[in-house]
C-alpha cells in the first residue's frame, strides 16, 4: 500500500533577529491511509510546525528551506495556491488546540461546518446541514438537531471540540491533523472527546496526526509514536513498542516523570493546630453562591492537594483565604486565629505569612522588572533589608531556586523560560518567608520535564522550610506525586477529603471514582477497557452530568 | 473626446495591461511562486503604479513657465515636493547611518532596526528643538520688528521682486517671515509641549486611579468625562477662551496660560479614556494581586506596577495627542483667539498670510508664505506621527 502523506528531510526555518534560525532539522514521515501518527514532544520541540507543514502551510515569517512533502502524489511545497486551495479542508482537515478561539464567535456552528463542503463544491447546504447533525450524533453531543445552531459562545469547550472535530470531517478528508486537541480541558470532558475522535476516525478509515506532549492520550489514539526534540526525531515506532521499549535515554526520561512520589509522612498527631484552617466557608460572586461550607485544615509541613474540574470553586477558595473574595460565612483560621476576611483588614505580618504562587508565570511577573527587582521588594517590604543585605538575600533566594544569581539578577521575565519564570514565582512567594503557600495549577502550563522540576524542588523546600502547601491542581498526576492529603471539589462542595492513600484506595465517592477512572493511563488498551466495562454514555461528562 | 471617454480608455488600458503583465510574468519566469499566485487585484496594483510612475516622471520633466504668467504653477509645486522627499530622504537616511555609527550600543542597535520614517520623524523632531531652544539665536531677526519693505516676495531673486536680505521675504507690514517661522517653533511648538504634558499628567493619574480602585470614583469621573467629551471640542475650547479672556483682563494673567489650561483639561479626557482602558488590563494581572496581597500601598501600585507596564501605548498617545494639541492650538489662532500677536505663531501666520494663495497659479513664490507656515505645521505632525508609529509598532512586538 503507497503512503498518503510522504514527509522527506523537512527542514524548517523561522526568521528572527533578521536571521533565518532552523526549527525542523530534517524530519521524515509516513503515513498511510486510515493511520493515525502522534508526534510528541515537549514546547519548542516543532510538533506543531510539522503538522502545519503536513499541509503545505507555515505560519508567518516561517519558511520550508528544504525537504519533499508529498500528499497522495502532489508536492504540496511547491504547490500553487490554487492546488492547495482545493486540498487544504477537502482532503486535508485541521484541528486547533482551542476551539474556542478558532471558531468565529459571529456566526452559527453549522454556517461554519457547511463552508466547507459549499466552497468546495462537495455538497449543497441543505445535504451539508443534515450531514452535520449526523456528525454531531456521530460524536455524541446533546442535542445533536439543534446545537449546530446556536453560536460558539452558546456551547462548553469540550462540546466546541467535537464540533471542530465535526467540521473538520464535513468534507471526509483523508488526513485530519489533530493539534493538541483535548490539553486545555478537564479530564472529564478529555476522555468524551478522546473517545468521539476515535471512533470517527475508525468509521471512515481516516489517517491522522496527532499532536500533544501527553503521552497517556497519544498512548490511545496512535498506531505509531513520534518522539521530537528541538526539531529532531528521537525516535519513531509503533505504539505499543514505544511504551513497553522505549530505545533512547530521552524517551526514558519522558516515560519515567510520572513516577516522582514523594515518601509517606507519618499522619499528623492528634491535636495540633492546623496552620490554616478553613471552617465552614460559604462564599458568592454577587448574589450567587460559588462555595458551599467548605472545610478544611493544612497542618504543618503538609502539602493539601485540592482536586476538581474547572468551576468546581479551587480558585475561589484560594481567594477566600488570600481575602480577596471575603466569604459570606465561614472563617479562615492561621494558627488558630481567625483572619479577618478582607486582606486590606490584615495586617502586614498576617499577609506574610500566606503567599501565592500563580499558574501562569507569565502574568504573576511584572514584565517591565528585573528578576532582582521582583524578589528584592517583598525582600525590602517584609523584611526591610537594603542595599547590600537586600542583594545578599535575593542571591541567597536564587541559589535555593537553583537559579545561578550572578547571571539571572538583571534579566527581564521575558528572558526566561517558563519553568525558570515559575521558579521565579517560587522565590517570590518564598522571599516573604511565609509559612504557608497556596499553589495554584504551578505545574499546568509546563511540560512534564520541566513540571516534575518544579514538584521536586517545592518537595524540598518543603522539607528544609516546614512549609505548608495548599496545592490547587486538576492533574491526578500531580496529586498522586506530591500530595499527603487530598480534598475532592465539585459545584464548589467538599465531596470527599482525606489522606492520598485513602483516596486512591476504593472505595471511593461516585465522582471521586470517576475523576479517577478519567485519567488516561499508559496502558494502550485503557480506554477500550473502560468504554467496554461502563458503556460510552458512562464515562466523562455524561457520567457527571448523571450524577 | 470628452474626459469621461478618456477615464475609461485609462481604465481598460489598465485591465488590459494587468492582465498582459500577469500573463508574461508567469511565461518569462515559467511559473514562479511569485507570478503563479498572484491574484488579478495585485497585478492590476502593480500595474497601476507604474502607469502613475511614468505620469509622475513625465509631469516633473514638463517645461517651467514662471515668468509667462501662463497658470500652470502644478507643475513648479509638484517638483519642490518631490525635490522636498528626496531631500528628506537622504537626509534620514544619512541622520539612520549616523545612528548607527555614533553612540552607545544600545542606540546603535537601536537605530539599526530602525524604518527610514522613523529616522525621518527623529531628525524632523530634533531639528525643531534645536530651532525652538535657539531661536533668538538663530533667527535673523526679531518675531516682533517690522523691517523697511512689506510683502517682499520668497526666493531673494530681485528680478522676481525678492530681497536677499530676506530669504523667505516678508509679511504686509513687513516682518522677516524665516525670522517668525524660527520664532513660531518657539511659541507654538513649546506651549503645546507643555499643554500635552499637563493633558497627559492629569488625565494619566486620574485614568489610573480609576483603574485601581474602581467602584464610584470611576465611575463618577468617567461620568464627568463622558459630559465633556460629548462637546465638540473645537466649540468647546473657543467658547471657553472667549470667558477666559474677559477673567485674563480682570486679573491681569496672560490669556495664553488660560489657554493651555483650556486645551490640557479637553485634551485629559482622551488621555483618561486611555489610561483607564489600559489601566484595567493591567489590574487584572496576577502580579498586581500579588503586590497587592502583599500589602503594598496605592501609589506603588500605580507608580511601580502599572505605569512601567502602560509606558508604551501612553508613549504613543502623547506623540499623537502633542499632534492635536497643536492643531488646535493653530486653530485657535487662526480664529484670533489663541496665541496673541505680536507673538508669532504659525496659525497666525497662516490666517495672514492667506490672501497670498489666490497668486498660487500664476506666481508660485508669492503665494509661498501662508504655505511655509502651513508645511512647518504639517511637517512636524507628520513627523511626530511617524515616530509615534514605530514606537507602536515596537511596543507590540514586544508584547508576544
């Protein structure tokens, strides 16, 4: 059988600096029809440039410098616009990361699905449409006659997904190129579409690239893995090979960051205080109410990992306890004190004592300051060290972050990478010298590697500093590695808390169980296990929504 | 042949020719990406400029017939303002080159990525400082000293009925007009200097303040700044000038200085619509929770925090709100009640000298004057326009 998709020594060259600088050193592929390639990697590794290039296409101020890509016999690099016009959504579909921003939020999911088909002459509107709502059957989403008909914003990410999924096969391409498309939803709602995908892909024999850093879902969906590196290939081979055998040093490293786990403390004695301590809380954004008595401690030295999918009120505890959302009943308790509610009402010791770290590094850095500056003021602020003392001691914050001070001080955030800028966001929580931190998804916007880092050393300054953690996350993963107590949350209740072992030991609670039976597992024939042991309406969202 | 024949003519010659263009392009470079792709618009562009390109050249080159009284002064106007942007070219061109070879490394570099308008706005900017600092110095003659001959003509040609002693001639009553024009960088560009900074001082702080705390501080002056922005501006600032000036003779202040209050308070309103809207995205950043949580006091959060981050869009603004400071106090003056003789100012200039542009047709170095004044309006505008644009451009690069 021939190759629908040749790649040949593609190199790939982006232009900054007013030089041209290579991304994709000369990578090969192979694709025939009706199988489907993960490429993985971690950012800046070029998997997305490849399956842009896949179609011919670069963004701008990107250029192919070298290499063949070959669809079903056409060059598509030197392709005229006309050649790629009739290709590009008739035989070759895409899908983005983010529905959400890719569909335009003017007009109707199925005036958007319909364009397609229309333009290239496939079909009618009118047979467009019905092949629509039978697609939407197809991958299951409610109320698959009307919601074609309602505008992006009217419809939940994951629903949004499918329908992106749906457009892409209006046409029945031969090749759909799959761009991370399920990283920026809940595990819930995932396993839905990770399961739609599938099976549509199967049903009309399509081939498929698929692209994502997380390799329990390109364990799922691949016939064969791709391994990136900076724009080279590790490795390639078929799926099940890759993740019993993996053959080089880097794919190890990839496979073996999911077994970080910290060692087992022994339970907290009976009495202590608790350093903070969440009673009864109740809080609302306007007249609505998003927290419903919510309680719960963090002792000493203990990490308290808070679990749930967004919406489920992890945040918006968070605010109650930093009092930026005072709740409207309940109290925040630190070393058995109550707090008063508003952070303006606390005094600047009582602020010192809980800091923050931020999901996104990007936005928790000012960016118009050195790194010396970010972790200088709370350094000058709380501890009133100037000059020398104040240089001194942010060095000192630097080496802990494992951050080399005489070369990091004057940088700008925008000289970092991400896991550095979160290290970053680490020393200034830690500059402050609290005795208790809240971790808000630390670890969400970073590759595993890199992720693992950040675990590992706030492991270790737990350790050495006795900090107190409360680890706000939605990845099962990270729970399991750092966390000693686990808080279950959902529509803003506490459903179940306890130690981890507990937790991860049935039984569990109804959304407990599921939360942890949607967590992709290395295994090649999980979801096919899953889906034949609880049926397709079962799983994920539909489960939830049944609850 | 009418003119409506000869359009349509023009026209299906063009079409014609995009198409010829297109074909032959795709022939002779057997089919290059370039030509292949080319969509028919493009190359009805390509062609289209040029078809101007030859006008153009063919227009320069016609004969010059100044002294014949024959009206076809286009032709002399068109070839100072091309002889004017080859001048200003190389000019910025020579001002990048030099950029890039003098200074710190930071300026080099700079420069470097620097676009020719941009160097072009830079010099354009430098070069009216330095007139305005030094004008008493540089000026042949005083704004205010009425010399022996009126209405000598520009050009110092005496044959033509100019003076060499007065190389851009004289006004009616007999004022050296390059000794006003040096004078005008002075008054006008200065004042509206400090009327922007002002605008932008008010405006800036309380945008921010509102950004900051919101709730009913926001929105009362927001409120208060939708009342005032709803009056035609224009209206509004002349019909103030007209009470102020009736307040100037009470209390003996200058009418200027009520002037520059006037403009700063209509001009802080677009400046606060501004730095609000800026000022909001920024608050919603988790480093401003942070600072927040950490305790830090108000003036920190604006001075420290925001404004570092808001520097760039307020940067840009204030090159384009200097612009319209400017217009309108030209405006002003030009009606009679903005910078008062004999002080000289530009849009003073203009309204006097106006009467000279009905000469324009037929002796193009009399009907010059109102227009030095004018071009030395338009050309500072579009040269602070030019910077303005590259530092936005620059600023959001920056952003990704």
């Amino acid at each position: 059988m021939t190759n629908l998709l040749t790649i040949k020594g593609l190199k790939i060259e982006g232009r900054s600096d007013e030089t041209w600088n290579p991304i994709i050193n000369g990578v090969d592929l192979e694709l025939k029809k009706g199988e489907v390639l993960g490429l993985i990697g971690e950012s800046g590794a070029g998997k997305s440039t490849i399956g842009l290039a896949a179609m011919g296409y670069t963004r701008d101020g990107v250029r192919i410098s070298d290499g063949s890509v070959d669809f079903d016999g056409v060059d598509l690099v030197n392709a005229s616009a006309a050649v790629k016009r009739s290709l590009l959504g008739k035989r070759i579909a895409y899908v983005a990361q983010s529905a959400a921003a890719s569909f335009n939020p003017a007009h109707k999911l199925i005036d958007q699905h319909t364009e397609g088909p229309v333009q290239h002459g496939v079909s009618n509107r009118g047979t467009s449409v019905e092949d629509g709502i039978e697609l939407y059957r197809k991958l299951r989403l409610p109320n698959p006659d009307e919601i074609g008909f309602r505008y992006p914003h009217q419809v939940s990410g994951g629903q949004l997904q499918r329908a992106m999924t749906a457009m892409a096969m209006s046409c029945r391409p031969d090749l759909i190129i799959f761009d991370e498309p399920t990283t920026a939803l809940d595990v819930t709602t995932q396993i839905e579409v990770l399961a739609s995908i599938r099976e549509i892909v199967e049903e009309f024999d399509t081939a498929a690239i698929y692209i994502t850093h997380d390799l329990a879902v390109v364990a799922q969906m691949a016939d064969k893995i791709k391994v990136l590196l900076r724009g080279d290939e590790v490795e390639e081979s078929d799926t099940r090979t890759m993740l019993s055998a993996p053959k080089e040093d880097y794919t190890k490293s990839l496979w073996a960051v999911r077994e970080f786990q910290r060692p087992e403390k022994p339970p907290v004695e009976k009495g202590a205080v608790p350093v903070v301590s969440v009673r009864g809380v109740t809080a609302a954004y306007g007249t609505t109410d998003v927290l419903h008595d919510v309680s719960f401690d963090i002792h000493a030295g203990r990490t308290v990992a808070v679990v749930g999918e967004s919406g489920s009120g992890k945040s918006t505890t968070a605010r109650c306890i930093t009092g930026l959302l005072p709740p409207r009943m309940g109290e925040i308790a630190f070393d058995g004190q109550p707090l008063p509610s508003d952070y303006r009402k606390r005094t600047k010791d009582q602020l010192r004592q809980a800091q923050m770290i931020y999901q996104m590094a990007d936005t928790a850095l000012n960016p118009r300051k050195t790194i010396g500056q970010i972790i200088g003021r709370p350094v000058e602020f709380y501890g009133g060290l100037k000059g020398a003392k104040r240089r001194e001691r942010v060095n000192e914050l630097l080496d802990q972050i494992e951050l080399e001070p005489s070369k990091y001080y004057n940088r700008l955030p925008s000289e970092l990478s991400g896991g550095q800028k979160q290290r970053i966001g680490i020393a200034r929580a830690l500059a402050a010298e609290p005795k208790f931190i809240i971790c808000d998804e630390v670890t969400s916007a970073l590759d595993q590697l890199v992720a693992e880092g950040i675990l590992r050393l706030l492991a270790d300054l737990q350790d050495k500093l006795g900090l107190s953690y409360m680890f706000i996350t939605h990845d099962l993963a990270t729970v399991k590695s750092i966390a000693d107590e686990v808080v279950v949350m959902k529509n803003g209740k506490v459903v179940e808390q306890g130690p981890k072992v507990e937790m991860f030991t049935p039984p569990h609670h109804a959304y407990t169980d599921l939360l942890l039976s949607s967590v992709p597992e290395m295994d090649p024939d999980w979801l096919n296990d899953l889906l034949k042991e609880r049926g397709v309406d079962n799983i994920g969202d539909a489960a939830v929504d049944k609850m | 042949m009418n003119g409506f024949t000869v359009a349509a003519i023009i026209l299906v010659a063009l079409c014609v020719g995009a198409y010829i263009f297109r074909f032959v392009g795709q022939k002779v470079t057997n089919d290059a990406p370039k030509f292949r792709d080319m969509g028919y618009g493009e190359a009805f562009g390509f062609v289209l400029g040029a078809a101007l390109l030859i006008w153009a050249v063919w227009y320069y080159f016609q004969p010059k017939t100044l002294d014949t009284g024959v009206p076809n002064a286009g032709v002399v106007f068109f070839r100072w303002a091309v002889q004017g942007l080859i001048i200003a070219s190389i000019a910025a061109y020579l001002f990048r080159l030099l950029g890039r070879t003098v200074g710190t490394a930071g300026t080099r570099k700079l420069f470097r990525s620097m676009p020719l308008t941009a160097s072009f706005g830079i010099l354009v900017i430098i070069l009216y400082s330095f007139l305005a600092i030094f004008a008493g110095a540089i000026a042949p003659y005083g704004q205010a000293e009425i010399l022996g001959a009126a209405n000598v003509v520009a050009g110092g040609d005496p044959a033509l009925g100019g003076n060499p002693e007065y190389p851009l001639g004289t006004d009616q009553i007999g004022r050296d007009i390059l000794s006003r024009l040096i004078y005008g960088a002075q008054n006008t560009v200065g004042i509206a200097f400090i009327t922007t900074c002002l605008a932008f001082f008010i405006g800036g702080s309380l945008g921010f303040l509102a950004a900051t705390l919101q709730g009913w501080l926001d929105q009362l002056l927001s409120r208060g700044v939708d009342v005032l922005m709803a009056i035609p501006s224009l209206i509004f600032a002349l019909l103030l000038m007209t009470i102020a000036s009736v307040w100037a003779n009470e209390l003996g202040v200058p009418l200027t200085i009520f002037m520059i209050l006037i403009i700063a308070m209509i001009d802080s309103t677009r400046v606060y619509r501004l730095a609000r809207a800026v000022g909001l995205n920024i608050v919603v950043m988790d480093y401003i929770e942070a600072a927040k949580l950490r305790g830090e006091g108000l003036g920190y959060l604006v001075f420290k925090e925001i404004l570092p981050n808001a520097m760039a869009p307020l940067l840009a603004e204030f090159g384009l709100r200097f612009c319209f400071v400017f217009l309108t106090i030209a405006a002003l003056s030009f009606l009679g009640v903005g910078i008062q003789p004999p002080l000289a100012d530009w849009g003073t200039m203009v309204r006097d000298l106006a009467p000279f542009i009905n000469f324009a047709a037929f002796a193009p170095t009399a009907a010059v004057a109102p227009l030095l004044a004018a071009g030395a309006i338009a050309l500072l505008t579009v040269g602070v326009n030019f910077v303005v644009d590259w530092m936005l451009h620059k600023s959001s690069g920056l952003k990704e």
